[in-house]
C-alpha cells in the first residue's frame, strides 16, 4: 500500500513533534497498533497482500519518533520492516541511519522511502533508494512528502507510471505538500499549530493538498485517495528530566475530525497495553 504522505519533524527547547498524514487509496481504512515494552507503533501494510507488515510511524522507549512516506513502488522489501527494525533496536539517528546502511551493505533492496526521525537531541531524514541511502540533519525541523531531496532521483520518480507512484501523485504536488509544510513549521510551536499543518488544504484538496479529500480534483491522474489518518506525536520533557510521550490521532480527514490523545506509557502492564490497542481509532 503506497502512502501519499507528508511529513515533518521539529525539536525546540525541551521538546518535540512528528507529523504523518497517511494518504491512502483504500476506504475505510483502519490502523493497527502494536504496543509493547519497546514500541508504540502503527503496522505498516504489505501492498502485495495488504496484510499488516512492520510499522509505518511509531515512538520506541528510548524517545526515539520514527515515520515513512513512499517515493516509488517496486517488488523489493516493504521498508515497513525496517522502520519496525530501526524502532526496536535504535536510540537515535546515528544508530537509525547505521540500521540502513548495514541492510543496505547485506544486499537487501527496499521499496524507495523517506523516513523521518525525531527525538530530543536532534531531527533528520533517511532517504531510500535503489540500494543506496542518504541523510539530512538539521537542528530545528525537517519535512518530507513523496520525493527525495538529498538522492539523485527526480528523473526516475518523473518517469515513474502512476502505478509506482500511487496515492504519492505526480512530482510537483508532492513537491507542493513539502513546501507548505516547511513554511508552516517555521513558526510552529505548540500542537495546535501541527495540527493546523496536517489539516491545510490546497485550492483543489486533491494530490498537492497535505489534507487530501477523495472528492478533490485529481486532474485526471488515478490514485487520488484521501488522508486516511493524521498522527502526531509529541515528546515533552517534565520535572527531573523524564520524558512525557503523546500519541495524537485523527481518523479520516483532521480538519474534520477530532484528535484522540493518548499518553504512552511504556511501564504500562500488558492488560493496560491490551486495552489500549483495542480502543485505537
């Protein structure tokens, strides 16, 4: 299942944020959580078989925020699996953009991606090509939407058929979405200001919309889907320098439909956990 997501990532003074639209082709689409000792995370989806498979955007215990969006589809590993490896085993980016590059090195190929990771300490991006990787680290806020900025890919994804790039759209409305986000994070600081990023629209809410609506003008072009889900997670740190980690949640569009807020505990026990994944929206 290819996402036409768009991203993005900030980290101020004590705190952070990590924002994913999941822009689906799929009605009623429903998110699956995974919730653990270590993750807190919703399952990626295999579109081969459209069975859940690794994670698409998720926290781990070590405060580490992690989300993808699709750049072009191919028979290789749905990079869903990796993002769950980089959630189980990785503490930052260093370790996140070494997860890659070790898989990389093996000989596994994956399905072209960014991968947006956030913590305290710092923000970036993890670029995923065709058995190649690339990252970007900024000190305040990254964005990302259905291209890559630091590979050499644009003549590929411009040649792509609609097929390989799915709900991600043609290249200047993905190239659209990211630059909205960029100018709307400059002055973001709190999380209604990341809300109102993930709910803009577009004149056509359609594939350069960050909040797309399936009855947008597509232009023509198949695959316009809808957003499907906004997450947004938030990482604040409290009295003694602990870590207090939200999970935002919006089903279907977010400029119409209210966010749930659910703290993440990750001493929680497993019937709380339980309760927990069963009442995800």
């Amino acid at each position: 299942m290819s996402d036409g997501c768009t991203l993005g990532a900030k980290k101020m003074s004590g705190r952070f944020y990590l924002f994913k639209n999941r822009d689906l082709t799929y009605s009623d689409f429903r998110s699956n959580l995974v919730f653990d000792e270590r993750i807190f995370a919703v399952t990626g989806v295999d579109i081969a078989t459209g069975t859940p498979i690794g994670v698409s955007v998720g926290v781990n215990s070590s405060g580490l925020a992690v989300c993808s969006s699709t750049v072009l589809i191919n028979n290789d590993v749905p990079y869903d699996l990796l993002l769950e490896q980089i959630l189980r085993e990785a503490d930052d980016l260093d370790s996140s953009a070494n997860i890659v590059q070790a898989q990389l090195d093996a000989g596994s190929r994956y399905q072209w991606c960014n991968l947006v990771v956030a913590s305290l300490e710092e923000v970036g991006v993890i670029e995923i090509g065709d058995g190649i990787s690339a990252v970007e680290r900024d000190e305040v806020f990254v964005t990302r939407a259905n291209h890559h900025l630091k590979l050499d890919t644009t003549d590929r994804i411009q040649s792509a058929t609609s097929e390989e790039r799915e709900a991600g759209g043609p290249l200047d409305t993905s190239q659209h979405r990211r630059q909205t986000a960029s100018k709307m994070i400059v002055d973001a600081a709190a999380l209604t200001d990341f809300i109102s990023i993930v709910s803009s629209h577009s004149s056509s809410k359609g594939f350069d919309s960050i909040c797309r609506h399936k009855d947008a003008v597509s232009g023509g072009v198949p695959y316009l889907g809808e957003t499907s889900y906004s997450y947004i997670i938030e990482g604040l740190v409290l009295g003694e320098g602990s870590l207090n980690l939200t999970f935002h949640v919006s089903r279907s569009n977010p400029c119409s439909n209210p966010f749930k807020s659910i703290p993440v505990d990750f001493d929680s026990n497993a019937d709380t956990m339980q309760q927990i994944m069963e009442s995800f929206p």
